[in-house]
C-alpha cells in the first residue's frame, strides 16, 4: 500500500489528502474498525469519515423514548473492550462506552465528522479511491483518496424511516410519526397513540410511553416472538462478586451467551414447537391465563425467522398487564380523520400515529460508486462471505449479524480486514479483488440471503440491490457467527478467489 501523501487536485487546486484507508461511517463499525487499524495495521493511515456530528450511527440516530439496545453489550460490546453494566443498555450507555473506546485509544484525531460521502470513483491506473463528498457543516465539498475503502455505512437510510403509504394518511388529524425522525417537541402526555409495527422498535417504545399517554396501542398486522427476561446476568453479577477482572468477566460472559445462542439457535431449527411453546409461555408468564396470547403473541412463523426482541424485564407486557397499553391484530383498511379503520370494521381512535415500521435498506451508504468510470451496479456483483464483492477491487463491507449481535461481525470482518492489508503489504500488492475460480464459473448465482431461513422486511424489500450469493461457502453471506468464528480467521490470503496486483 502506497504511504501517506499529497496530491493536487486537478479541478480545485486544493491539496488532496491521500490514505492508505478511508473507512465510511462512525457507528459500531466504524469506530471498531479504527481501533483495529490502529493495534493491528502500524503505520497504516487511516481516516474515518462520518455525515452525522458525532460518532454512534444507530445510537445517536434514534432518539425515540426509551431508545436501547435489543441484544446483550456482553456480545453486541466489542471484542475487546469490557461491558460492565446491564446487558441490555441504553443508547447513552452505548455511546458512552464508544466514546471511552474512542478516548482509550486516541481516535478521535482520525474521525472526520459532518463529512458525507457522495461519490467513490476507483481507478484501476492509480489503484487507488477518490473519495468525493460535502462538509455539511460547510458546505463546502471535499475529496480525499485512499488505497482502501472500508464501508461501515450501516444497512438502513439514517435520514428518514420506512413507512407505507395507507389510504387516507393526508385525512388523519393528529400526528404521523416515524420512530427514527422522532420529533423533539412531540409531547404524548395524555394523548391516545397507536404504534404501528410489533418489532423491537414498538416493543420498546410502548412501554417507555406508556405511562405518560392516555392510552397507546400496538397495532400489529402479525404477532411477533419475543424473549422477556430479567435485565441482568446472573454469572456476571456471581463472577463481579468473586473480585474477577472485568476483562475475565467479558470473555466468560460472552462465551456463555453464545453457547446458550447456539443451542437457542440449533433448536429452533431442530424442534421449532417445543422452542415456540417456550417462548409463548415467556409471554404468558407476565400476561396471565386468560390474555389472548393465541390470538396476539403467536406467530404463524418458525423462531428465528426473523430477529427475535428481549423485552428487559418484561416492561412491554407490564405496561400491557397495567392496562396502560393494548394489542391489536387487525389489519389497516385505511387511516381516517380521527384514527385509523381496520380490516376487521373496528376504529381506533389516536391523537398521534407512530409508524414503527421499519428501514429503507440502504447498503451502500447512498455513496455512488464508479469502477474504471463505469457505475457500479452492486446487485450484479457476487459476494464472498459478505466482505467483499466480484468487481470491486479494494473494498471491504461490514454487515453484521441478524441473529447474533451485529458487533461480533464488525470485530471479525475487522480482523480478515487488517490480515488482509497486511498480506498486501507483505507481497508488494497495491490491489486486491475477489473473483470466481475456475471452479466457480457454473456455480448457480441465487438471491443475496435465502428468505425461507430469514426474511425481515426491509431485506426482503431491497434484495434486487443486493449482491449475488453461490452455493459454495466462500460465496455466501451467513448468518452463523459460529461457523464464521472459526472459518475467518483461516482464509487462506492466497486461495485463488483473491487476485492481486
Ligand atoms: C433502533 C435499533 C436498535 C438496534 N439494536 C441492535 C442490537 O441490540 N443488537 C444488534 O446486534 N443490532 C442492533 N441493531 C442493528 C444496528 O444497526 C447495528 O447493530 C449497529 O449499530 C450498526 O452499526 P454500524 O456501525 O455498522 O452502522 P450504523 O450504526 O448504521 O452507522 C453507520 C454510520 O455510517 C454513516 N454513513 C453512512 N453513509 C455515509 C456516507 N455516505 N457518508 C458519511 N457517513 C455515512 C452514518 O451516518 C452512520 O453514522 C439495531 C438497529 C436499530 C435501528
């Protein structure tokens, strides 16, 4: 990989700064990929360039009440940095151990926020990216190169929510919301809200508003599984008790919760009735015998279909229990002045509408990518192991787990990442890029993820843009940490998948 240098612009005369890695967003990802570069790659230049103020992604994004994570810190917390609260964590706890991630480590000299990228052009007689974007906090537009493109750009638009269009929604009186564009002066006091959507989103919304609104109803065309537990971590408050180090006690907890994911997960697939019966009496637990679980809490899917929310301490189904909060299962015939009409001929009446349904899948981050001034189109490319893609040289993409915490993905991508740019160093290589073998060449190319095994909406809604899978390993994005656990670490740099140059 070239040093650190600079160029000159040849429209703008402005000097152009040059690195060896430019890695796009300041989330989970990001903000671990910085910090892998900086202990794995010495000597390697880096930049870290974000659109928002501030470092977080996800967690400075949503600032709808009550705003938390839906999976453990102990495994959604990185690697390598100890979570020694609760497991599930609010979106200030999260970024504040981000925040200590960044300040431990001196990162934030490398972070460029309130830089959005709009356009990535490589060429194959540089080897090397233009980087061309705007400062949004001045307007003024800027371009960087760098050897390396690491995309850590999330999977959803950040600017604005997924949200279907009803018959009448210009009819409705009251307010319309989305959870991620949560308004600052929206006030729920005393108000009737309907939450459209039964995912994490209105599972943790509702009972965070509960207490405030008249009423708030979750309105729900389907029921969705649910695991609702004690916020806390009986063997990390046994070991914290036993003076164990925080680091021990970060390992060990994560071990433990990733067995007890894979025998979760393995079941589920091996005897889905019995898992479903267990989950539904998790539910039955806080709602009681005579609450219509059949009817609200049951859905017609396998577990693990699509992501299944903790609900800490149940709160959703106490605020449910306190009669503060409804179900309904219906679906929308279409929204009018005062509510919204279901299928079923019954009204519901609101004052405001939050509409928790969903992301626009967004996979690259809306940045335009050129390859040799040709525009890229990403649903053509194939993927290999969901890192990087036929056709675009130089490039890594972190997408994390659905099933398992997205951050044990980041910290593995993170690692193949850092081997990889080492190996490149070692052979003098100034690209890399992953092409089918020969042995590959009639492999049968099939839809980015197999929708029989996981099917959340907003994939399923965006998978014509999505990259090609084969029927070989190497060839597919998983979804089993796992396997990927063990298989990441001994790619073999040389395989005949990676051509360099
Ligand atoms: C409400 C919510 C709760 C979640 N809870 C969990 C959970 O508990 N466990 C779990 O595993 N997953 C969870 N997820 C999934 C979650 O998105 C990921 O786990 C994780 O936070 C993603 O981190 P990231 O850094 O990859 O992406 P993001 O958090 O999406 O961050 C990407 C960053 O890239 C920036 N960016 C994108 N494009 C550009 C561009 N062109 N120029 C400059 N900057 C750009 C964005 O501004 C953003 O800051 C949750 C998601 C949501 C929405």
């Amino acid at each position: 990989m070239p040093d650190t240098a600079t160029v000159l612009a040849p429209s703008s005369a402005q000097t152009v700064q040059h690195f060896d890695v430019l890695i796009v967003g300041a989330g989970i990802s990001g903000v671990g990929g910085a910090y892998h570069l900086s202990q794995q790659c010495h000597g390697t230049s880096f930049v870290v360039l974000e659109s928002q103020e501030s470092f977080g992604g996800t967690w400075i994004t949503h600032r709808y009440p009550g705003i938390r994570s839906d999976s453990d810190l102990y495994t959604f917390g990185y690697r390598f940095k100890p979570w020694t609260g609760r497991p599930i964590a609010t979106a200030e706890e999260i970024l504040a151990y981000m925040g200590e991630v960044i300040d431990e480590n001196d990162l934030a000299r490398h972070i460029r926020y309130r830089h959005r990228i709009a356009s990535a052009r490589w060429s194959s007689e540089d080897n090397r990216w233009t980087i061309e974007g705007e400062r949004l906090d001045t307007g003024v537009p800027f371009r960087i190169t760098a050897g390396f493109l690491w995309m850590c750009q999330g999977y959803y638009h950040h600017s604005e929510g997924y949200t279907p269009e009803w018959d009448g929604m210009a009819d409705f009186k009251g307010r319309i919301v989305h959870p991620q564009t949560w308004p600052d002066d929206l006030d729920v006091k005393d108000k009737q809200v309907i939450v459209i959507g039964s995912g994490a989103t209105a599972a943790t919304l509702v009972p965070n508003i509960a207490d405030d609104c008249a009423h708030v109803t979750m309105l729900q065309r389907s029921p969705t599984y649910f695991i609702p537990a004690r916020n806390a971590n009986d063997l990390a408050d046994q070991l914290r008790q036993l003076e164990v180090d925080e680091s021990w006690i970060h390992e060990i907890v994560r071990r433990r919760i990733l067995r007890d994911q894979s025998v979760f997960t393995q079941r589920s697939f091996d005897e889905p009735e019995k898992v479903r019966d267990e989950l539904l009496a998790g539910v039955r637990a806080y709602l009681g015998p005579d609450f219509d679980i059949a009817a609200h809490f049951t859905p017609s899917y396998r577990p693990w279909r699509q992501r299944i929310a903790f609900v800490p301490d149940g709160d959703l189904f106490r605020a449910m229990r306190k009669g503060k909060a409804s179900v309904v299962t219906d679906e929308i015939e279409r929204f009018t002045e005062k509510g919204i009409k279901l299928k079923s001929g019954q009204e519901l009446i609101a004052d405001i509408i939050v509409t928790a349904t969903g992301f626009h899948l967004n996979v690259l981050g809306d940045v335009a990518f050129a390859i040799d001034g040709k525009p890229l189109d990403f649903a053509k490319t194939v993927t290999y192991r969901g890192m990087m893609f036929t056709g675009i040289p130089n490039m890594a993409w972190v997408f994390g787990y659905f099933r398992a915490s997205w951050t044990l993905r980041s910290d593995l991508v993170a690692d193949f990442v850092c081997r990889l740019l080492g190996h490149m160093k070692d052979k003098q290589a100034r690209r890399v890029e992953v092409a089918l073998r020969p042995e590959d060449k009639d492999m049968p190319l099939l839809p980015w993820i197999d929708t029989e095994n996981f099917n959340p909406g907003y994939v399923t809604r965006g998978m014509h843009l999505l990259p090609k899978r084969g029927d070989k390993r190497e060839w597919q994005h998983t979804q089993d940490y796992w396997r990927e656990k063990n298989e990441f670490p001994a790619i073999d740099l040389d395989d005949k998948a990676f051509v360099y140059r």
